[in-house]
C-alpha cells in the first residue's frame, strides 16, 4: 500500500503519542505500508516544525529524527506533476506526490480542503481515523 501524509498528520503523530496521528506514524515505521515523499513535502515539514507554536511542542531532537527517518525510509517520488485541484493551492502538492507515486491514500486532517475532494485519480483521501480503522481491521481479521 503507497500512502502520502499530510503535514498536519505527521506534526499531531510528533505531538502526542497517543491518537491515530502516531498509530499511523508508527505503522509505517512498523513496515505497514509505503510512505511517499517529495522534495517539497521535506521542506514544508521542516518549515511547520521550525515554526514557534510547533517548536514549542516537539522536541528539536524529536523533529529531526522524524525528518531523518522520512528522507532516509520513505520513498521519495521525484519531479511532481503540476495540479491545481485543492482549495487551498498550497496543498496540490500533496496531490501531486499522490498522483506522481500512485498512491492508494492521501491522509489528512484538512476537513475544508483535501477532505472535501474524496479522492485525486486513483488515491483515495481519507481522514487520520478513517486509515487507522483499516489497520484495526486487518488485525481483527488476522487473528
């Protein structure tokens, strides 16, 4: 499964430990699935987690070892396809790692924005609970 995190998903996992931010953030690292990546994702997670409000919250440490671990285990798309689909503009490129790696998920936490479009191609957008019940029932099945 190829699966693209929104920001705010990977910054809520940084924030708490407890929650489907950090099940889902632990399920990739667990090998759950493929996370996508992007040189533009990369840069706009390290400017989220440099701003004062965040910095606050997540250790300097914290927020380099999930950037380390998204550039060095995640796999990055390369040179995103222009779209211009979201409400917000500054969110297409999350739309454009999805549709550049063919991803089965795009998961977010923007209700107005990404949430509204359902899905971009072949990639279903989906809420952080929405993908976390998927895991839950796989295990459930599993037993």
């Amino acid at each position: 499964m190829r699966v693209v995190l929104g920001t705010n998903i990977l910054v809520s996992a940084m924030i708490t430990s407890a929650g489907n931010p950090a099940a889902i953030v632990n399920a990739w690292l667990d090998a759950k699935f493929t996370l996508l990546t992007s040189l533009e994702h990369v840069d706009e997670l390290r400017a989220t987690l440099q701003k004062p409000r965040v910095a606050e919250l997540i250790k300097p440490h914290k927020a380099g070892r999930l950037v380390n671990q998204i550039t060095t285990l995640a796999v990055d798309v390369g040179k995103l396809p222009d779209v211009e689909r979201s409400a917000d503009p500054t969110d297409d490129f999350l739309l454009a790692i999805s549709e550049a790696g063919q991803a089965d998920y795009l998961v977010t936490g923007d209700k107005s924005g990404l949430l509204a479009l359902d899905r971009h191609k072949a990639t279903r957008i989906v809420s952080a609970s929405e993908f976390a019940a998927l895991f839950a029932s796989s295990k459930k099945g599993r037993r």
